[in-house]
C-alpha cells in the first residue's frame, strides 16, 4: 500500500466496535476540541457522528474549524464512555472543504435562539442543525409511509401536471403563466385528474406540489405546498374516507415512532393512536363552540380559535386532540361536493389535529346532471367545464377522497409553531428566495 | 338482514375459490356476453377481474353495457376452467354509474389502433385499457423502486420549491410567472437546492416536476416532467455517481420484474441487468461512431440519431443496449461542472438507453474560487448567484448527482416510441389540456 492508497469510505453508521484495520471516514466537524496533546472531533455524516481522537501534534498547521468537511483515516478502539461504543485514532486528518470561520451559528447551536428569517436566509447552515434536520427526516418519513400504506391498500401512485388551463374551482387566487403565446395556471389541486384517474385505476394517491395565490402572511399559509392527495372509488359514503383517514394516520405515526423516534424524543413528541378520533357534525360543533365558550359570530366555517377550541373539547373527551368535522355547509365548499341531507350540508370534512385542519376531504358528486345542476346553482359555465363534465359520461363509480397538507401536518406532528419551518424553501406573498 | 343489508363490499383481489357465503363486488363492465339463458360479466376493480355469471331473466329491463360500474351480489362457485379458479354465481346486479353508449373506444379496445392524439383525447377512457393501465402501473413502481433503493442507502427524500427567482443556469428558456407583484420563473431543475440540501444531509433525492420553455415538439421532449433527482457529498469523481447508478438501475428493474410482471410480459419486455454498462469517453464516442458510421458532423455534443448508434455499438459488445458517455465538452455542460482533466472536458456524463438519454449527471464544483472562475469565464455575472455561492463557504463535500427523466425512462423500459404516452397529462408546446 502506498501512502495515498487508502481503504474505500466508509459511512459511521456501518461502524462496529470490532472493525479492524485501517478505516477512511469522511463527514462534517460538528465539535471539535483541542487539548495540548490531544484534540477530539466529532465527526458526522448522513449515517450517524463518531468521536475521532487525534495527536494535536499531528495537526500542526492544518486549520481545521467547525462545519468544515473532512477526511478522517485510523483505527477503532473500543471505548465503552464513547457512543456507539467505540471511537477513532486518527492517524490522518485531511480538509476537504474549508468553512468560512465567521459563519453566524453552526450546526451545533442552540437554534431556538435564531429567528425564522435568519434561519430562512442560512437555509442551508440551519438544516445541519439537528432538530432542522430532524424535521426533514419526519417529512421525508411522512411521505413514505403515506405512500406506503396506500400501495398496500391497491392505490396507484400518480404523477398529474401541475400547468392547467383554468382552476378547478372557478378561476379565484391562480397564479397565471406565461406558456409560449397563450396564458396558462398553476393547478391549485390534483382533483379533476384525480377523478379522472379513479376512473382508469379506482384508488390513486399523488404526492405534488399545489398553489395556492393567496395574499395570506399567516403562520399558518403557504402559496406552494406540498399536498398529500388521495382519491378511491365504490364508497358507500364519505366516513368510508374518514375511516380510511384514521388508519393512515395511525399507520404513519407507528411509522414515524420506529423510524423517527429519536428525533421525536428530542422535542418531546409522542404520537398517538388516531383510531379513536371522532366524527362531529359541523352544526354540533358550533352548538359546543357556544356551550363551552359562548361563541355565536361562526355560521359558515370555522375560524383558527374555533379549530383549537375543538380540538381541545376533543382532547378531553377522547384523549386525542383531534376531531374530523362533516357537514360544512355546501355553500362553503366547491361546486362538486355531495350534498349530505336536504338542508344544504356537504359530504365534506376537514380534520383538526392538534388546532389546526390538516386534512380537507369529501365525497364528490358522480353524475353529469347532478354536476350540472350544482355548476348552475352556482351561476358558473358549464362550457368551461367541458372536458370534466364528459368523465362523467364513462361510468363514474361513486367516489371522494381528501388531502392532507405536508407541510402542516409535519408542523403538527412535531409542534412547530410555524409551518414555515416544515417547508425547506418556503414561499409567501413575501419570499421567493432562496 | 334485511334486503338492503349486505356484506361489505370485497377486492376481486382478496377472493379464492374457497370463499363461502354471499359477496358484494364493485367495479367496471369489462366485458358483457348475454346470451338467452346466462349473462357473462367480465367485473374489473383494483384488485383484478373476475368473471361473473347471472340470469339473462334477473337483468330484465336493467340496462347494463361495457364501461358501467356496477355492484354484483352473488357467491363464489369454483370452476377450474376461470381465471383463479373461480367464478361469481351473481343473485343482483346493481348500474352504479352508467356509461353512455356511444364511447368512441373501450377499456377492452385494441388501442394500438388509436392515435396519440385521439388517445389523449379521451385520457380517463384510454387508461383503461389494460395496456396504458400498465403504463403508469410500471411508471409508478419505478418511482417506489428509486425511493427505497435510495432510502436504503441513506439518502433523505426532499421537497423543494419549484416557484424560484432566477434560473440555475442562467435564464433561457424559463416559464415566467405573475408572482404577486412580481415576476417568477418555474424552475428547471431542483440543483442549487439539492446541492444546499448535501451540505446538510449529505445524501438527497427528489422526486418531483421540472419546467423547460422549450419550444419542441418532438416525441422526446415536454415541457413538464417527472424528474428523479440525486445528490450526494464526498465522492472520488463521477464514476461513482455512474456506479451508483448501475446498482439503482438494476435494482428498480429486479423490483419491476417482481412487482410488474405481467406487464412487462404484456409488451415482450424483458430488463437487463444493467451492472455491465459501459462508460465511453465523448471523444471516444465520436471516433466510434466515424468508424462505424462515416460520421464527422458531431462535435460537442450527440444527437438523436447518435444516441442510437451508440447503444447499438453498445449491444453488440456488451449485450446491453446502453452506455455512460462521459467528458462532454465543459462548454456544452452547466458552469458549475467541474472539468476532466485540463483538455476542456467535463465530469459530465449522459446515460443512453435504448437509443436515448435517460440521465444527466456529473461532479460538480465545490469550491467558491472555482465557481467565481467558471462564472467570470463565461461572462456570467457572480452577483446574480449570490446566495448559491455564499453556500460553499460552509464547508460543501466533492459533490455530484444525475438527474432521470421518469417519463424517458419509463418509456425506454417499456419500448414506447413516444415520451407522450408515458406522461398521464403531457405538457408539450402546443396542449395544456385536459
């Protein structure tokens, strides 16, 4: 061996306390602490971080900082104080890319200190802060179980455009595009394609981008978000859809406690079963809003109070904080929706979890006539609807289905305060960078 | 029970001969055969298709025909001679949904007689064929394939903004939007952000559309597409990007033989394994293909009928017909590749298969001073990517990645002459409908 041949990479988490031989790690300072004889890194990488013991005489006249980005080649020794049980002697220590020494936090800071803008605008140094990453990897967790659970329950994954010709619900909050010579929109939800793919496939699930051009500076509102969308056909009713929403939630937090428990332990989070969670119907639930806290200004929707004040009255009935509210009035929602009884109500739901509605579903009117008569009740063009209207006309089964917003539901689970922090590159009526 | 109670509805996919008492099927009317004694109903739902028999004189004055979805009731009787061993002796047969009767084509059609114009057209009646079903049956598999070979090797799945500023390489060819009061563009590809997202988590993929204002219409190019992107810190050069990319490939055709079988066998498709593919230098390529071909109009880049040739080459020394060309000319490649050797080529290289890219992919830059030089040398202003570069001052990995035209690959896997009929709503320079 000569003395730039070295062994291949490999990642700390396939470190064992009985590896023997030489080993080359490479991976992000994440501490680093110089003694006159000896100087402690700790190393990380996407696997996992160990602790590299170094000669600090060996280092002489290599500036190594934290955030830098090294190669670190030596030998495990067992050490049952380390973690993992082991740690490294460095016999060499080579930087591969310096870090600017005066970066405004690092990895290792204490980032509750930091506000949102600074943490947006460092986007990139923020997320090497644990409980940054930590939100990431329970997103990137919510996104395969969600998928997960729906292949095993026969749906299709779909993949629709996201450039459409004109709204799903009737032109308002659209961002609008140039396409080559003619206008063109961002599509503020999958639903007509999803429809029109229960058709082909009965049960499909997309996970995409939706826009939303709302002026909102919320916490609670972003312009382009992540939306997890389901839709199947053959239902009896829109509980089918809500039951169905109560095991994929309860199926992705048991997911997310065996892949993520770390990371949920670090703030404290457990999660609960949400098979319990009930269903209120959306008159009771303002009927409860002004017996528990004498509210009487809601008639249409709820507001964010209402949201919270239900999931606490939930929480103490139920133990979960969480509620699925049906029966929206129909005029408060879109045009498609099942009407439920006579007295203008919806086969619609939303589901608030924790104060907040992270999840917005429904069953879907079936027939061409029944479409027709809600587009004119509503005084819109059944014209412009064409091309959806003639679905209907192929042998539509009768079908709904719901969608739950990531980013939001990330927040959730995880108690941001802000669903901003759920988004890695978050948009606004303000941001557009980075 | 009474006569409107019944059991639950069933998946066709979850019957066995052995089934005893009464079942609730729903689906589609894939095929009707009624003759005067017995009607024959092949039923369609997620799961599969069973046949159904039922009394010619218990559908009197029911109008059932192809395309309707309906609810069967019945038993299941077995008989070696169906399709799993079984049939459904049906007491009631249930419209659902009717379909009208005059439906330019059926799930059961032969499509290959059908125009693409035609087929998009009337895209929730085409998918029902079984041939397009496995279309995005495959398309959908090899997007889980991608994800769980990567998740298995610590990548982290990520969720950018495709709502951006400025473009990644240097503003041709973007879609502009109306973002509030400003202007915003589509973004081209998920690179600055994978990039940061590798100084954070080291190893990321995405899964997500991209937007290219290019006024094509050729039957290898949209305007929107899927694109499976990869990116990972702490690489030796692009041959480990290009060995990683063998081992994915394999390992998402192993999936869809298991998962996708029937399909693949469907269309005489049978996958490589695709471990032995060769890497050829560019310069390597344009010599064979003048040996082989006379060729000597190609020079810093391929084309299609290049493309070809080259995978035909391909096969006939490797028995694949594919190959990684590397070393394409810096001058053709973005400016943030980093260059092969000091002869003005690039770690840059294209995945052929089957006569057409289906991956771009290189080592890029990592140092600020690098990126300062490959900017000024080609005139491009430094302060316009700003915050991209002040990311390599927080310590960024030798780094690089490819990108998978999930559409291309989709189409390439299952021999479709045209990328159209791999994308469930193709977005080219003249269609935004449906």
């Amino acid at each position: 061996m000569t003395s730039n041949a070295r062994p291949p990479r490999m990642l700390i988490g396939q470190l064992a306390p009985t590896c023997s031989g030489e080993v080359t790690l490479r991976g992000w300072v994440f501490r680093i602490r110089q003694l006159a004889k000896t100087t402690f890194i700790i190393l990380r990488d996407c696997s996992g971080t160990a602790q590299c013991v170094v000669a600090t005489e060996a280092l002489r006249g290599v500036d190594i900082g934290v955030e830098d980005t090294v190669e670190v080649r030596g030998t495990i020794i067992q050490d049952a104080r380390a973690p993992g049980g082991f740690e490294v002697l460095a016999s060499a220590v080579i930087v591969l890319g310096a870090a600017n020494r005066s970066l405004p936090f690092h990895a290792n800071s204490d980032l509750s200190q930091v506000g949102i803008d600074a943490i947006l605008e460092h986007r990139p140094l923020a997320l090497r802060s644990e409980l940054a990453t930590d939100v990431f990897r329970v997103q990137a967790a919510i996104l395969a179980e969600f998928r997960a659970f729906l292949a095993r329950r026969h749906f299709t994954e779909i993949v629709t455009s996201k450039i459409v010709a004109s709204g799903t619900e009737g032109g308002t909050n659209l961002f609008e595009l140039k396409y080559f010579d003619r206008a063109a929109y961002l599509a503020q939800s999958p639903q007509f394609y999803k429809e029109q793919c229960v058709a082909a496939f009965e049960r499909v699930f997309e996970t995409g981008h939706v826009y939303r051009a709302e002026p909102h500076a919320s916490s609670r509102h972003l312009t382009e978000y992540c939306s997890l969308d389901l839709e199947l056909g053959f239902i009896d009713g829109p509980e089918e859809i809500i039951q169905l929403e109560r095991e994929l939630l309860t199926s992705i937090f048991e997911g997310l406690s065996l892949s993520c428990g770390s990371a949920l332990s670090r703030r404290g989070v457990t999660l609960p079963s949400m098979l319990k969670v009930p269903t209120w119907e959306f008159q009771e639930c303002l009927e409860r809003l002004k017996l528990a806290h004498g509210r009487s200004d809601l008639y249409d929707d709820l507001d964010p109070e209402g949201e919270r004040q239900l999931c606490a009255l939930a929480e103490q009935e139920t133990g979960v904080p969480a509620v699925f509210v049906i029966g929206f009035p129909l005029s408060a929602r879109p045009f498609y929706s099942m009407p439920r009884g006579t007295a203008g109500a919806a086969q619609s739901f939303d589901l608030l979890f924790r104060g907040l509605e992270v999840t917005t579903g429904g069953q879907r009117l079936h027939t061409r006539s029944s479409l027709e008569a809600a587009l004119a009740a509503r005084r819109l063009d059944p014209l412009s609807f064409g091309p959806h209207l003639t679905m209907f006309e192929l042998g539509m089964p009768p079908h709904g289905g719901l969608a739950i917003g990531l980013e939001r539901l990330t927040a959730q689970v995880l108690g941001l305060a802000n669903v901003r922090e759920a988004s890695l590159y978050p948009r606004d009526r303000y941001r557009i960078v980075p």
